[in-house]
C-alpha cells in the first residue's frame, strides 16, 4: 500500500523483510510492548489503515538497527573467578 512514497505492509508480512517467518503474535508485541534492552524501549513504527495495523521496510531496518546498536554498545565489564567461585567449581568437580 502506498501513499505518502512509503510502501505499507501489513504486520503478518514482516517476514518478507527479514527472510523467515514471524508470528503475528510477536509483531504486535514489537508494536504494543516494544522490547526492552539495555533499559530503553525500542518499539515498532506502525500505521493503523483501517482496521488493520502496517509498516514499512524502512520501520523494520529502523527496529532492527536500533535494537543492534544497543547490543553493540561496550560490554559489561566480566568479574574474574574468586577463591569462593574456585571453591564451589572444585565442590562440584567443574
């Protein structure tokens, strides 16, 4: 669907855009919930046609892009084992 030079899908075809199938289920809740990482809430643009809900390509790679540079961010800094972790490793034979 076009309208304003954007080409709008209908939510159940994001998977056209990403090369598998998503479940309809998990879609809305991109759009309603949104997901959360690294403590921001990224959610999906959408557009209400009707009664039916759209996004575009672009909304997509957009979500997509954001929920990638959050995770790409610097890592938490990993703790080195202590001699309680050594202990509790050896207690257990790991």
């Amino acid at each position: 669907m076009k309208g304003d030079g954007t080409t709008w899908v209908p939510l159940t075809q994001i998977g056209e855009f990403l090369g598998h199938d998503v479940h309809p289920g998990t879609t809305h809740r991109w759009r309603l919930k949104g997901v959360i990482h690294n403590g921001e809430r990224i959610k999906l643009a959408v557009r209400k046609i009707g009664s039916r809900f759209f996004t575009s390509e672009e909304a997509v790679r957009t979500f997509i892009e954001r929920l990638n540079t959050v995770a790409n961010e610097p890592a938490i800094e990993v703790r080195h084992d202590t001699d309680e972790t050594s202990k509790l490793l050896d207690k257990f034979d790991v």
